[in-house]
C-alpha cells in the first residue's frame, strides 16, 4: 500500500504537470519533467505525494541534510543482518554494472530502512556521490533525504524514477535514480535496488534493467527459500517459461500455495495475501500428485493449466523431495480446531484413507450417522453436523468430500467463530480492492467463490452474524455471489456442509438464527456422540496411537497400561476426541522409547479430572497410589445443555475464571461461552 497522504501545503512541488509559480522566499517552483521523459501522468502524481510527505516531515530542502554515515560496528550489524540478501543481490549488481559500465553511474543496494549495504560504481563518479552519502551506511528513507528512489520506492512499493530536480533536496539535484523494491515470496520488502547517476546521463532503459535485476534478485531468493518444495514455473507462452517473464509458485506437499514471485501475481492479477487464500486446486484445478506423476521425468513439456476465471497457462513444475508412491503418507490427517483453510483435493491414495469408511471403528452410533450421510451423497442436500466440540465434525465434513464426486476439487472450511464480525463478510464472500479501510490490495476472493466446485464447511455456523445469514441464504438460492465493493455477480456451484455445537432451535426462538436459513441448511442433520458416549473408546485410542507412530521416524508402537484405561474409561472427556488426541500425543512424547504409557506420563489436570470421576480424594498427580481398575462407568442421563454448560464451568475453573483461556481448550469463542452462560442464568 502507498503511505500515508498529506494534504496538500501550500507551494507543494508538482501539480499535475504544471509549472509552479514561485514559492514564499523566492525559491523557485520546481521544473515538471513528465512530459519531457515521456513518463506517464501518474508519475507526477507520485512525485507530488512524496513532496507533500516531506513538507508534513519537516525535511528542509535548501539547508544543509545529514551526510553522516554509521559507524563501523553499526554498519556490520547491518549486514550481518541482511547478509543473505547481499549474497543473492552482489553478483546480480555485478551483472548490473556492466551494462551501464562507463555511464557516470553506480548501483545501491539498500536494506527495508533504506540504509545502504552494498555499492559499485564508476570511480570518477563515486567521489562526487560520497558528496552526498551514496556509501555503504547512508540512510536514503524520505525522512533522512527527501524525495528520492530509494525512499519513495519504499513507501509506495513501485519501481520509481526520480530525476534531477524532482528530488526533494537541492543537493540531490544532480543526480537521476532508478530504483526497485525487491520483495521476498510473501511480498515482504527486502531491500531496494537502486542505479543512480548523473541526471544529463539519463537513459530511459536503466529503470527496465534495474527492474529486471530486482527479479532476478527475487527469483533467486524464491529459488533457495523454497528449495524443499515444488516450484511451479508458467506463462500464457510457452516460450518465456524459464525467462525473468515468468510466474513462479511455491507450492507445499498438501497443496498450499506458500510464495510467488511478482511475475506470478502479476499475471493472475492477485495480491500475495489473496494468492494464499487459494490452493493448487482452486487456482489451477489440479493436485500435486498430479503434478509429481506428470514432472518425475526430466523429458516432461509443459502442461496446458486453466485457472477459475478460463485464463490458459503452461505449466512446468520442479521439485527437489522424493516422489511419493503414497501422498497419504506427506500429508497426515490430524484432527483439530477448524480453521479458514483450503485443503487440497482428493486423490486416490488420499481417499482410501480418509473417506467414510475409516471413521467408524465399532460404535453403533458412528455407523449410523455414516450410513445416512452415504445414502445423501451427491444428491445435492446440505448436511448439518451437530454434536460438541472436538466430536470429530470437520474430519466428517473432511470425509464427506472425498467420498463425494466433487473430491477433485478444493475442500474450503472456515470457523465462523474464529473470524471478528467486521472481517467475515470478506472472508466468506471477498471483495474489491478498496472496499473498505484494511482491504487486501487487489482484493480479496471469497470463502464461497474458492470453493466453487468443490465443497464449502461452515464450522460453528450459529456463530454467524444475523445480518449475513440472510446474504448467505440469497447465495445458496440464487447460486451467485457479490463481493463487497462489486457490481458484479459470480455464479458459484457448491455442496455446502456446516456444523454447529449450539443449539439452533434454541436460537430461532431467541431470534438469534434464520429459520428460512435453518431448513435451507438443514437437508439431513446429524448429531455426533460425545466421547462418552461412544462404545469405541479402546478401538479409537489404538486407532491414534497406530497414527501417531507411523509419524514417528522410525515409526513407534504404543501401548496403554490397564491403570490408565481404567481412568481413560471414567473420564467425562469434556475436550471429546480433540482431548484424547492432544493427551495421547503428549503421553507419548512423555514416555519416549519405553513403549508402555503409564500415569507417570499423563498430565497433572487429567489426572484430576479422572480422579473426581471415580470419586478418589487426591487423585492428582501428587498423589502417587493407584486407584482400584472399575468396569467401565455409564455416564449419567444428562441433557446435552446441561453437560455442554458442565464442560464450560469446569474449562472456565482449571482457567482460573480467564474466559479467553477456557476458550482456547474448548476450542470456541469468547462469544459462545457468554451467551452460554447468559442463557444459562436467564430465569425460567
């Protein structure tokens, strides 16, 4: 984004191409140079906001600047600190050099700060840019020099010129600049490189050069950061593949996409933060098994890919890791909190294993819910998942879509209770660029658009504001969706599924839910046991502990002890699966190579927890005996309002009464536990 506007103070610089009268002093209105380089309008706009800015700093433009330079130490610091940058930027400023060898130039490498790090140039003209501190630990930011490259460069974050008198200081007038940000694959600014020279040497093509150089730079860095991943290299031609034109991606081995060069975003038009809203699959409509199979040889010739919008580019893809014969085994199911992810789509080897048919392992009630769900498959009904938290409903909703025919396209899930009000209605329906203050430059593509073709999971939908309830329920009827900012309406195709552990009838009544949206989403509604309901439980910790050891390299065996599934069998397991996975986990790293969990590796607050369950004073940790192995003990006939409020009450104890730390181990906002308690304190 620029930085910040000032208004407009009397005398500003340029004003749109137009000759200034004299300033106040007789100083003279600066020169408009615009129309005599060819530049385009927008330049002198540039140029005028950056003066504008100096006048606000109170830089003095006739006075003389500060050519002071660090010191030694502080400027070894400096280095040490950007060196990786040096190593890629030197011999790309070498190259640089010897293109405008013999020109009365030099090339700058600056840090993000704008404090010079590295410089090369003509002898004859480095005595004359040492006169004003064009050496290797000058400052060149707009507050320590005025308008220049370098400074505005960093502000606006745009390749810049600045030529002769457009620089803010008279000192500086001599001189002509070109510079570029160079940016990591985030789109973090590194540094800025720079080429800077006498103004009556001005030649149009240095700022090309000096903005091929900055890609290089980037493209090297790309290159070496994300060396352990796939890269993928395309182009609208097939012939720039491999040239400084090309977009390169960086793409993880579960599909996301982690970086991009600037020819990358340029092409398809989408900010570094909109780019990682997508994955492989709803960007280029494949997979990165797809991509090993088709790139393992050498011979292999870029492949025709088409983006969401219809746009065509080849594609070749790079990679360093081995080639898997089983993507299952890169990518590990592991069940926790629902985020605002894209997951990749499904495979063949992916579906065997994390399908249906994986998630029932002997309790009856599981059987059930799947049997349902199977027969609904692909018939265009929305399915609502119910049950408490950690009841394993995203690795449900996970399920449903690579059983589903749409499993070759992206799976899209978003938390409506992780995201603040003001946020989610862009993150579910995007925006324009600009639409509202802390937008996404270029926008931002929505929830709904991304998951066009493949599946949308709605995690805690209750959580969903009124206000976008009624947009929601617009979309699903219509089948298009505007994004804020827009006029225009995108046609979207999506199985929905959401999940919920509120109680929604109990909000419609408390007109806290749509109920036309209630019935629109509630096509088949299942509820998942809570963990202590489930007559599975022996089966599950096998079935976890078998997953955590093929994550192990070399891959360990665990087994329990009959002491601690004697407590695992009283437990009330408030946290359900998400509970028992994290304390399987920790009681494994715990036990180390041993092989056999016992008490000794279970933590001090489950202890207690079991503990009370089997009625033992001083069951905790500090107290070492052991209790008596019980048959399994029926949980108590509760309603599912009154456990769901037991577990918040016991959350809110062991947090010490911190309601955003009970929060965090139910894995719910702040907000679904005041209103739980606010319901739950009403009078009858």
């Amino acid at each position: 984004m620029r930085g910040p506007y000032f208004p407009a103070a009397r005398g500003s610089s340029l004003r749109r191409g137009v000759e200034l009268p004299q300033r106040r002093g007789g100083e003279p209105g600066l020169r408009p140079i615009a129309a005599s380089l060819k530049l385009p309008r927008q330049h002198a706009e540039l140029i005028d906001e950056s003066h504008e800015r100096c006048v606000a700093l109170g830089v003095s433009r006739i006075e003389r600047p500060d050519f002071s330079t660090l010191g030694r130490s502080d400027l070894i610091v400096v280095r040490e600190r950007n060196q990786r940058l040096h190593l890629h930027a030197a011999p790309v400023m070498e190259m640089l050099h010897e293109q405008i060898a013999n020109t009365e130039s030099m090339v700058v490498l600056t840090d993000a700060t704008g404090t010079v790090i590295h410089s090369i140039g003509d002898d004859d003209f480095l005595g004359r840019a040492a006169k004003v501190a064009l050496a290797p630990g000058a400052n060149w930011s707009e507050a320590a020099k005025g308008t220049n490259a370098v400074g505005t460069a960093l502000i606006d974050e745009v390749p810049t010129l600045v030529h002769a008198d457009e620089h803010y200081l008279h000192a500086n007038h001599f001189l002509t600049c070109s510079a570029a940000p160079i940016l990591d694959p985030r789109g973090n600014i590194l540094g800025v490189l720079d080429v800077s020279g006498d103004h009556r040497g001005y030649h149009q093509h240095t700022m090309a050069l000096v903005k091929m150089s900055a890609r290089m730079i980037e493209n090297h860095w790309l290159t070496d950061d994300q060396r352990n991943l796939m890269r993928l290299h395309f182009h609208s031609r097939v012939d720039f593949i491999g040239t400084l034109m090309e977009g390169i991606l960086a793409v993880s081995p579960d599909g996301k996409l982690v970086g991009a060069n600037r020819g990358a975003l340029d092409q398809l038009g989408l900010s570094g933060a909109a780019l990682r809203m997508h994955s492989l699959s709803s960007l280029l409509g494949t997979s990165v098994s797809a991509l090993v199979d088709r790139f393992r040889s050498p011979l292999a010739t870029p492949a025709p890919l088409r983006t969401a919008s219809g746009r065509e580019f080849f594609v070749h893809a790079r990679f360093n890791w081995p080639v898997w014969t089983n993507l299952a085994e890169a990518i590990a199911a592991v069940p926790g909190p629902a985020q605002a992810v894209v997951a990749p789509p499904a495979t063949s080897s992916t579906r065997a294993s994390a399908g249906l048919a994986p998630l029932c392992s002997g309790d009856a009630q599981w059987a059930s819910v799947v049997d349902k769900i199977r027969r609904v498959l692909d018939k265009d009904i929305a399915i609502l998942i119910l049950g408490d938290t950690g009841t394993g409903k995203e690795l449900l909703a996970h399920a449903i879509h690579q059983d589903s025919a749409r499993r070759a396209q992206a799976f899209v899930a978003l938390n409506c209770a992780a995201i603040a009000d003001d946020l989610i209605e862009a993150e579910l329906f995007g925006c324009e660029d600009g639409a509202f203050t802390g937008a996404r430059r270029k926008g931002q593509v929505g929830k709904l658009v991304q998951a066009s073709g493949g599946t949308l999971f709605l995690d805690e939908i209750g959580d969903l504001p009124l206000a976008l309830q009624a947009r929601l329920l617009r979309v699903l009827q219509e089948r298009q969706v505007t994004p804020l900012g827009s006029a225009k309406s995108i046609a979207v195709n999506l199985s929905i599924v959401c999940a919920s552990r509120c109680n929604l009838r109990q909000m419609i009544d408390a007109q806290q839910f749509r109920e036309d949206l209630y019935y629109r989403l509630n096509g088949l509604a299942v509820r998942l046991p809570a963990l202590r309901e489930r007559s599975d439980l022996a089966a599950l910790v096998r079935r976890i502990l078998d997953q955590l050891g093929a994550d192990q390299r070399p891959p360990g065996r665990w087994q329990l002890c009959p002491e601690v599934m004697a407590l695992f069998q009283a437990c009330a397991w408030p946290g359900n699966v998400r509970q028992l996975f994290n304390l399987l986990r920790t009681a494994a790293v715990m036990c180390a190579g041993d092989g056999l969990i016992t008490r000794a590796h279970l933590s001090d607050d489950f202890l207690a927890e079991a503990g009370a369950a089997l009625g033992l004073a001083g069951a905790g940790a500090g107290n070492q005996a052991s209790p008596p192995i019980p048959a399994k003990i029926a949980p108590a006939t509760r309603s599912l309002q009154e456990m769901e409020l037991d577990a918040i009450q016991q959350a809110l104890a062991q947090a010490g009464g911190n309601i955003s730390e009970a929060a965090k181990r139910l894995g719910i906002s702040r907000n679904t536990i005041y209103r739980k308690l606010r319901w739950n304190a009403a009078p009858a």
